[in-house]
C-alpha cells in the first residue's frame, strides 16, 4: 500500500458489512516471505480475485486444530538470571 | 467442562482504545476478563502445582555478573486449568495485536521471599505475553520502551551496573481478574524485587505469530 497514512483496506462480507483494515494493521499482518508455503498449503484451493492498488484476495485461511497448536507446549518457560 | 469447573473467560471483547494503547505503548491492561470464582480456582491450582515446580530449562536468559546471580531461580510449572485459560484468550489475543498468533505455553512462576525479575525480553515464544497474578501479591512490572532493541547481553550489563537505577521505566502493574498484555519478545521488562513473605506467584500466557 502507498505511503499515505490515510489509505486503509476495505473489503465486505456477505451482508455487505464494511471492514476498514488501516494501513498500519495491513503491515502488521505482513507474512514473513519464508512463510508463504505454509499459507498457501492452509488455503488448500484458491482463487486469486485482483483487487486495487496491486491488492489481490487469496483465499480464507482456516486452521485446523493441529494448526492452532502448532507452537504449542506444556513444558514451563521462565526468565532467569545466568552467569556469563 | 465438570460441573465444579467455574466458568472461563467468555469471548474476551478488546476496544480499540486497547488495540491503540498495546500498539502505541507495548502493553496494556485488559481488566475483567473473568470472575472471582475462576480467579479463585487458579489461585488454588497455582497453589497446589508448586510442589510439583522446577526450574525450567528454557525461557530468557540475562547474563549477569555472578555477584548478581540470585540465591534462587523462579520454579515454574504448568496447569491444566491456566492451560484452559490460555487456550480461551486466543481469540482476545488476536483481536488486541491484529496478528494470527498461537499458543506457546502458560506457566505459573513462583516467588518466594523476594518478587525480583531482572531485566530481559521474552523468548520468540512470546510474541504476546498476558501476565497476572495467580496469588499472592507482586510489585509492578517496569517496562523500558528507550532499551527496544536491546540485547539480552547489554540488558545483563545494565543489571550488573551499580549505577542503573532500577526504579527507573514505566511502571505497570496487573490488573484484578485480568490481565497485562506484554509485547514481551520486544519490549524489556524487570521488577526490582522488594522483601515479599511468603510464596507469591505469577501467570504468563504466551502466544506466537504463526506467520
């Protein structure tokens, strides 16, 4: 998206509600380049619809359950204070 | 869910007064998330898991003069309950930080004496940490915005300085039946530690961006 603090994404549901995305929250969601496969492969079947302003819609992304735990651990995590 | 399970927090509602807050600062409280009866049932858990508590292998690690090393690390130990918890504010998670994060893991981490927590950043496990106090009672957390970028060596460094003020940073503290959302991975954070009796301990829930 353009440098321009005004410009936001607005895309519409079903019911035709409005969703304002601001450019700060677009770049906020940015995926790290490395992670496109694992999107791509969430998507499962796509259709590229082109949008504006060089933006396309790619597809919901719905997770699985695996997915949503995929980080996750029950071994303990804590800060502590180490000798160098 | 059994019928003595007390309720978990509902589908937390974030406002955007608290979406702005967490972007512009790097934390914020989230108040009321839940009852006094869940807080009570964690308090409970929290009590009954410090026997089980160790030292965890992983998590932060400041690198501090060996004058500065602590008596005694934080035990930390996990629960089923916070386990719940941390799995309901997912989507509280999410709504605040505008990003699809996960969970990592929740712990309670326990304090015994003393609350002292010294200057770090959370792991990347910890893209989102929500912090609160499961019993007891602990100072406030002081977060560093003028340290972002820091190293965990040079934050160790300023912990071995004698000339760091350790009352110095934004102080914050957790609120009741809620808790303090932390850009943990970013934002430095210690508590100076003051004389606390008795046993005292902490959650964190940590959530991760999973792209």
């Amino acid at each position: 998206m353009p440098e321009d603090a005004s410009q936001a994404l607005v895309i519409a549901d079903a019911e035709n509600n409005y969703y304002v995305l601001p450019r700060e929250v677009v770049e906020m969601a940015r995926a790290a380049p490395e992670a496109r496969a694992v999107i791509e492969e969430h998507l499962g079947a796509q259709g590229r619809v082109p949008l504006a302003d060089g933006y396309t819609f790619v597809g919901v992304l719905r997770l699985r359950a695996e997915g949503e735990m995929t980080h996750y651990t029950t071994e303990a995590s804590w800060p502590v204070a180490t000798a160098p | 869910m059994a019928a003595a399970d007390p309720p978990l927090p509902l589908r937390a509602t974030v406002t955007r007064a608290q979406q702005r807050a967490f972007a512009a600062q790097g934390y914020v409280p989230l108040a009321g998330l839940w009852g006094r009866a869940l807080a009570e049932a964690v308090a409970e858990e929290g009590r009954r898991r410090h026997a089980v508590a160790e030292v965890p292998r992983g998590g932060p690690r400041t690198p501090v003069p060996a004058r500065r090393v602590p008596r005694r690390a934080t035990p930390a130990a996990s629960g089923p309950l916070l386990a719940r918890v941390h799995l309901a504010l997912v989507g509280a998670a999410r709504a605040l930080t505008g990003r699809l994060l996960v969970p990592t893991f929740a712990a309670y981490g326990y304090y015994e004496g003393d609350d002292e927590v010294f200057l770090h950043v959370d792991t990347e496990q910890c893209d989102l940490t929500l912090l609160t106090v499961a019993f007891g009672e602990v100072g406030p957390l002081h977060v560093h915005p003028g340290l972002i970028g820091s190293t965990m060596e040079r934050l160790g460094e300023l912990e071995g300085d004698p000339g760091w003020d350790r009352t110095g940073g934004i102080r914050v503290t957790y609120p009741d039946t809620g808790v303090t959302a932390l850009n943990g991975h970013v934002l430095p954070h210690h508590r100076p530690g003051s004389p606390r009796p008795g046993l005292h301990a902490v959650a964190a829930l940590c959530y991760r961006s999973l792209f």
